[in-house]
C-alpha cells in the first residue's frame, strides 16, 4: 500500500511539474506586462535658475519633476535685463519663444529670437542667453538628453 500511495504521489508531482512546464513555455503561467499608458504631469517643479535676475523655471519633465534623463522640458520666464552665464552645455537644446526676444550670444556673434522663432543649439557649442528687451521672454526649452548641472558646463563668473 505504501508504494502505490508514493507512486501515485510520485505521479501527481510529475504531472505538476509537466503542466507548470508546458503553461510556462506557452507563457500562461507568466503575469501579464501592463498595458503601457500616457502619464499625466499634474504640474511642474520650479527650479532655481542662474543669472544676474530671477528667472522662472517650471520644469515639467526632467530628471527633477519625472525622472526623465532622456529629455527635458521647460518653461521659462526671464525678466528684462536678466543675463546668464556662458555655458558650453552637452546636450542639444531647442527653445520656442512665445513672448518677447530671447538673445543668444555665440562665438561667431548673437542671434535675437523673437516669439513665434526658435532657435537650435547644439551639444559642444558656447552660448550665453539672455533678454535685454523690455517686458523680458518667455520661452520652452527642450534639451536632449535633459538639462544637469553636471553637463551644462558654465563659465565662471
């Protein structure tokens, strides 16, 4: 009696383990990967910015306020006069004015941005940004990969 109750154990057990095994290598035994879905950015984080003046950052995705590294995007809002550091930064940078002129000093000389124009700057290139007009600019900035301190490199002051 003791050895047909350990082989019809022993069976059982082989069942199992060749039901588990088929299941797994049909993949029904695995969890379902979830669906991937948007995510809402409910609201920016307000970073410190650099400069003469205040500035307004409002970074909505970014290594701060998503844990983005890939991109970053930005709004920004610089009051007349503000002045930014030169920076020779590793990533590309594409800024959209919306309202005002955006001045962006480079080796070869300056470009004014005005709303409605964007402007393209590319990792490796000197630039300094700033916004001599009355009322300021208000512009998004993307970076790819997004905006560090550890790899915007700018001048001392």
């Amino acid at each position: 009696m003791a050895t047909s109750l350990r082989q019809k154990f022993c069976s059982n057990r082989q069942r199992i383990r060749s039901t588990c095994s088929n299941r797994l290598a049909a993949g029904e035994a695995r969890k379902p990967k979830p669906e991937p879905m948007p995510t809402l950015i409910s609201q920016p984080t307000r970073i410190q910015a650099a400069g003469n003046k205040p500035k307004l950052i409002d970074e909505y995705i970014g290594r701060v306020n998503s844990k983005t590294t890939a991109v970053s995007v930005a709004h920004m809002r610089s009051p007349q006069g503000w002045v930014e550091p030169g920076q020779t930064p590793e990533f590309d940078e594409f800024t959209i004015v919306v309202k005002g002129k955006l001045r962006v000093e480079h080796k070869q000389g300056a470009l004014e941005v005005a709303a409605g124009q964007a402007v393209m700057v590319h990792a490796g290139e000197w630039v300094r940004y700033s916004t001599p007009q009355e009322d300021g600019a208000e512009y998004i900035a993307v970076c790819l990969p997004a905006f560090s301190m550890e790899t915007v490199h700018r001048d001392r002051e």
